[in-house]
C-alpha cells in the first residue's frame, strides 16, 4: 500500500507534489491546532470547576464555623435527661421550685435522637440559677443547655421565674 502511494506521488507533477506536501501541512498544523484548542477549553473548564468547588467548600465551612461543634451521642448506660436535670435542679433550688419538666425527643438523620427537657422554675434567685447553670456545664458528660429565659418576678425583684431547655442527641433506640 505504502509502494503505491510512492508511485502514485512520483507519477505527479512537481508542480502537484508541492501542492500535496502544502496541504499535507496545513492538515497536520490544523489537527495540532485544533486538539491544542480542545485541550486549552478543557482545562479552562475545569478551572472554573475548581473554582466553583472552592467558593462552595468556603461557604460549608462558614456554615460549619456557625453551627459550631457537631454533637456526639452520649452513652447508651448514661441516666437519662430528665434525671440528670432534676437532680442538679433539686440540689441548688430545690424541689419546691420546680414548677413543671417537659420532655420532649426529636428524630435526626443518620439513627440519632435529639432528647430535650424544658425545666421551668418559680422564685429562684441570680444567684441559684447561676449555681445550676455552672453545675450542668460542669456535669460528667456536661448538659448542655439549648436555651435559657429569664423573667423577673412579679412581686420581688431579687427572684425570676425561669426557663431551662436542655438537650443531648443519643442513638435512636425505636425501630
């Protein structure tokens, strides 16, 4: 096949042959050229992708930065909530000022619970209530307290009547 493109080319005119070897060049520069375009188009492409990745992973990380530290599961032999609550509760105000416990449990992804326990409180001083919050967030495991509401007392000052919310994620025991 090759001695046949040889005699085919020699039977040629010089004037043809240079025409051939111009347009043999200009197919190959052309070739080369357009793969170096395919080439430039692609990396140009996934540059932007890369980009688009890193403004991304900048925002999850902002939004990680904001939610702050994602909570482990406490112990399964661990007490429950509202056992650990009541008890810190009773040994600074004291049974008397316990007005109501509310618990309440939450479904989250991946086979986990969120456990949540409103703790309200009557006539408890600053001072007793600060002695509760230290005593939770100095708990083994803490307590961590999700929300807290101050109000004052109606009819002395020195007393509020408060709000505790409390809550911990543990494995979601349900089926």
């Amino acid at each position: 096949m090759i001695e046949r493109l040889r005699s085919w080319i020699a039977s040629r005119a010089p004037r043809e042959r240079v025409l051939l070897v111009a347009v043999t060049a200009a197919g190959g520069v052309g070739a080369v050229l357009a793969a170096a375009l395919a080439i430039h188009a692609d990396l140009t492409a996934l540059e932007a992708r890369v980009v688009s990745r890193e403004h991304e992973l900048t925002a999850l990380r902002r939004l990680a930065a904001d939610l702050g530290p994602i909570p482990t599961p406490a112990p399964t032999g661990a007490p429950s909530l509202v056992t650990r609550l009541e008890t810190a509760a009773e040994a600074v105000v004291g049974r008397p000022r316990i007005t109501a416990m509310t618990p309440t449990a939450t479904a989250l992804p991946e086979g986990l619970r969120e456990e949540r326990v409103a703790l309200r409180l009557a006539g408890a001083s600053l001072a007793e209530l600060v002695r509760l919050l230290h005593g939770l967030g100095s708990a083994d495991p803490p307590i961590d307290v999700a929300r807290l509401e101050l109000r004052k007392h109606p009819d002395d000052s020195r007393h509020f009547d408060a709000t505790i919310e409390v809550a911990r994620v543990v494995p979601d025991a349900r089926p």
